[in-house]
C-alpha cells in the first residue's frame, strides 16, 4: 500500500485530491495521515468527502469511515465506470478543487461520464469553473473525444449552490488494457507531450466578468470590465471581456481575463499558451480595485515570461506524469506544484525536476 504523509509541502487539500485521482487510475491503494495538518482547520473538508463519496460510484472504492475533520483516510479504488454521476458539496465548497480529484480516471472510463455537481463556482484559494473552462480543459482534449464544461447556475459564498455539468467522452478505454501499465505505455504514442516553455507573441485577451444580478443595479460588472481594460489596453492587442449577470443565492463574483499566445506565428492547439489573472468580488473593494487587480495578476505571470501560470501550473502536474519527457515553464513553481510532484511521483514510475522555473518529468530508470 502507498502511504502518504498530508503534511508535506503545503500541508493542504491537493495532497489528498491528487491521491485519489491516480489511485482511481491506477488501481493502487494508499493510506494518507496527518491530513491538512498545515491548516487551522485540519481534516477533510465537505469537498474532499464529496470527491471519496463520488469516486466509490465512479469506481467501485472502498474506504475507512470518515467524516468532516477525519486526519486519516485509507481508499481502495476497484474499476472504473462509465455513467451520469451526480454530487453535491451542500456548501460554497469549491466545485473546481472536488473535480481535481475526479477528472484524472474519468478521462480513461469504458464510456462517457458526466458530473452533475453543486457547490461554489468561485471563490478564495481556487482557480473557478471559468479558469477550469478556459484554461485548463483545452489542454486535456490530447486524452478524449470531448471534455466540455457547462455553467447551469453561480454559486457564490457563503451559500454556494451553484451547478455545473461536466462531460467526458473518453478516448481511451482502460479496461481494453490488460493493466494500466499497459495503458501507460501506450499513450506516449498517441498523445501529444505536454510541452509548454515559450511564452511567445500575445495575441489576443479575452475576459469573463460574473456577477450576481443584485449588482447589475449598479453596474458593478461593466465598471469591473472597464477597469480592467484599462489595466491591459497597453498591450496593443484585441481584449474582449463579456459581462454576465447571474441569479444566485449570494451575492458575489468574479473576474477573470486570459491571454491567448502564439509562438513561430501560430497558436497551438495541442500546447496552448494561455496566461491568466483573476479577482473575486468581494465587500469593501470597489469595482475599479477588482478589475485593476485581476489586469495586474495577468501583467505578472506574462512579465515573469511564464508559458504556464501558477494555477495551470499545479494542475497539469498529474498529468504530465502519464506523459514522461513532458515540460513547462511556469511564473512559480508553488508548493501546491511541489506537493502534486511528490503524489505523482508515489503512484508513477516517474520523476520531476524543477530548475529555473522549468518542470520536467521523465521515467525512472
């Protein structure tokens, strides 16, 4: 059994998330202690028993009994299924982070998967559901015939309640394998590396502003756009950002704008460069400070010549581990991208190196 300890690095979530992702994948038990001992609230939160309650349907896994605060978990993954798979966190928890731990084995299932799930759509510590749609996904489509993510309803704290839909249509059937090492070994064939080191020309800037609809009185979502246009119109490229009103059962938001980059003179759709920065809604900060902040965060991670921002960064990790000789340059390597190293590095035969700001995995001889 692979044992974990949920203390190191940054002592969070991701630890546990990532270890049922590739447990679910790959079939392995493991045993995680200490969990979220870095944190004042300790133990598992209502998004991580979400992601277990959710993978023993997807996959048949077998568990200890554990509840909110629960510093221990051991998880027994058994087959992968295909099916509609409906979850709901029952608070603003984060809908993005419960799907770090679902997307991974869903993305080798028999059959089409879908998620229905309820909870928080944005908020503090997270990338959102946009970030998940506009930036994350469209380096995913190497694994399938369609990943598409759809916003039914925001949810914003702290009641959260938002809904979304998530649908795979894989393109690789794990159980045609006689193993997943079988699996493994195949997919460098098939799948483009992940290869992300030049940040290129920017080309374009895209934007999302969401906001609850008691905020259109005041026009806080086109006072957010504006200012946030302001902070970019120096870099002399298109920038579009689209407004949305939205009912919700809290008032909030979220802003978030993304540049899209071509290197050589193209844009490639198999390693996108795509940068971004966001800001929340939040009491006490005025539009003008939100839109601002998120043009800054943007300006950052492309000053820091970043090919992939710190969010993206942390996320492709695990993937990037089914993919040895893959490599990226980020604006950081953050300890939540040291802690998904050292996850993936348990379950896989494969090893990271971090120099410079550039991430590469290679198999272990």
């Amino acid at each position: 059994m692979i044992t974990l300890d949920g203390n190191y690095g940054e002592g969070g979530g991701a630890l546990v998330r990532t270890a049922l992702a590739l447990s679910a994948l790959t079939g392995q038990e493991f045993k995680v202690t200490n969990i979220r001992a870095g944190r004042n609230d300790a133990g598992l939160k209502a998004q991580h028993l979400t992601a277990i309650k959710a993978l023993k349907e997807l996959c048949r896994a077998e568990t200890n009994d554990v509840q909110m605060g629960s510093t221990e978990l051991w998880f027994k993954p058994g087959k992968i299924k295909k099916g509609i798979y409906d979850a709901d966190i029952g608070t603003a928890g984060s809908i993005t982070l419960l799907l770090q731990a679902l997307i991974l084995p869903s993305i080798f299932a028999p059959g089409k998967v879908t998620f229905n799930i309820t909870g928080g759509t944005c908020g503090k510590w997270q990338a959102s559901v946009d970030y998940l749609q506009n930036i994350l996904l469209p380096h995913l489509h190497r694994f399938v015939e369609k990943i598409e993510i759809k916003i039914m309803k925001r949810g914003y704290y702290p009641k959260g309640q938002g809904l979304i839909r998530l649908e795979i249509s894989p393109r690789f059937n794990i159980h045609k394998y006689e193993s997943f090492s079988a699996l493994r070994d195949e997919l460098p064939f098939k799948v483009p590396k992940i290869m992300l080191l030049e940040q290129g020309k920017l080309e374009h800037i895209r934007g999302i502003v969401n906001a609850s609809s008691e905020l259109q009185e005041k026009d806080v979502g086109d006072r957010i756009k504006n200012a946030a246009l302001g902070g970019l119109k120096h870099y002399g490229v298109s920038v579009n950002i689209r407004v949305e009103y939205a009912k919700a059962e809290s008032i909030g938001g979220e802003v978030l704008v993304w540049g899209i980059f071509s290197v050589h003179g193209k844009v490639d759709y198999d390693n996108p460069i795509l940068l971004a920065g966001d800001a929340l809604v939040e009491p006490l900060k005025s539009s003008e400070e939100i839109g601002k902040k998120a043009a800054g965060e943007l300006k950052k991670q492309i000053d820091a010549g970043a090919a992939v921002d710190y969010h993206l960064a942390d996320q492709l990790i695990q993937f990037m581990g089914l993919l040895p000789g893959s490599q990226m340059k980020a604006g950081e390597v953050s300890k939540h991208t040291q802690t998904n190293m050292y996850v993936v590095e348990k379950f896989l035969p494969v090893g990271f190196k971090s120099q410079k700001n550039i991430i590469s995995v290679e198999e272990k001889e």
